[in-house]
C-alpha cells in the first residue's frame, strides 16, 4: 500500500486537466468494479468445487418434490423410475443454471473491461496532445503504473486473503448441513445403483461417477 500511495503521489505532481482527473477516477472505478466481479466468480467457483451451490439451487428440489409423484403413483419399480428421472431432471437443471451463473459474470467482466478500453484510449488521445508531451515520462505511463500495481496488489489480497475467509465461511455451512443430515442432488455426474445391497463402496461408487 505503501508504494501504491508513493505512485499516486507521482500521478498527482502532474498538471492534470479536469477532463483527465475525471477520466482517470472512472478508470479507477471501472476497474475497482471489475475486480468486484473477479472476486464473486472467483467466490462461486469455490462454491461449487465444495458442493456448496447458492441457496437458489437447493430450492428447486424443493419445487420439485418427490411428494409430487409418491402420492400417486404406488407401484416400487415405477417410483424407482420417476426418482431417477427427478434426480437427473434435477441434475440437469442444475447445470444449466451453474452455466447461466458463470456466463453472467463474464459477461458483466468484459463489459467493464470493454468500458475500461474506452476510457483509456481516450486517455491516451488526450496525453498524446498534451503540453508535457516533452516529460521523460507522461501521465498515461505513470497512471499505468500505478493502476498495474494496484489492480496486482488487489487480485493478490483476493487470493491470499479474502478467498481463504470465504471457504472458511463455506465449511462452517457445510457443517452445519451435515449436523442436519441435508442431503443435496449435487451438480457432478454420479452412479446410480438401484439394488437393495451392491458390493461397491462409497469411495469406489465416487470413482466410478467421474467416469
């Protein structure tokens, strides 16, 4: 932080027009919210390397319910089927949203990446014309410096520091649904056996489903 501050202080002995502080605070913004958005992906992705989906996955088994079928349907093969059938639907499903999820905060990533491009290269027109054009260095270069090291020192707390509090906070909820015997469809492939007694344990029915 301390170095990060040193290059600001460098940024600001620049005569700096109006148009450039303003255009070097969006720049800052932009990328602040980029990160934001590296972080909860970076956040979900840890998420679901545990098994531990948001609140709105476990919903839908809820939705659909095996009551849905048990209160109808009494013969044992046919129910067997029809849970099979829920518990792949489901699966499915499930998928399709972890998809749906990932592909939003791309998509929100590169918008800002493309807003940020925008931004500098304006930037970069307005440098190119200023009066310190005959500075050993210009304020594009050291705003690039300054912007480079934060946006590194950033992505480093994220890993280093924040991601670890986050599977922390996971694994006391995956405690917690363990002491509650919460048993969830998960999203990755899994063998499905329908015999009374099977001679697999539950290491090897784990090795099978990963195909």
């Amino acid at each position: 932080m301390i170095e990060e501050k040193k290059l600001f202080q460098i940024l600001s002995t620049y005569t700096l027009t109006n148009i450039q502080k303003d255009i070097i605070d969006r720049l800052i913004n932009l990328r602040q919210k980029q990160l934001e958005v590296f972080e909860e992906l970076l956040q979900f992705e840890t998420q679901v390397s545990m098994d531990l989906l948001p609140e709105d996955f476990d919903h839908l088994e809820m939705f659909i319910a095996p009551t849905l079928y048990s209160s109808i349907v009494k013969d044992h093969l046919t129910i067997m089927t029809l849970k099979q059938k829920r518990y792949k639907t489901i699966q499915e499903i499930k998928r399709i949203w972890l998809n749906i999820y990932i592909d939003a905060y791309e998509i929100q990533y590169q918008d800002y990446e493309h807003q940020y491009k925008r931004e500098l290269d304006n930037f970069k027109l307005i440098s190119a014309n200023d009066d310190q054009i005959n500075e050993t260095t210009l304020p594009i270069d050291s705003f690039m410096t300054y912007i480079n090291h934060r946006t590194n020192r950033m992505k480093r707390e994220i890993y280093s520091e924040k991601l670890s509090i986050y599977r922390r906070k996971l694994l006391r909820r995956h405690r917690r649904r363990l002491e509650l015997k919460t048993k969830l469809i998960p999203i990755c492939p899994t063998v499905i056996i329908d015999l009374i007694r099977h001679p697999f344990t539950a290491t090897e029915l784990a090795y099978l489903s990963r195909g």
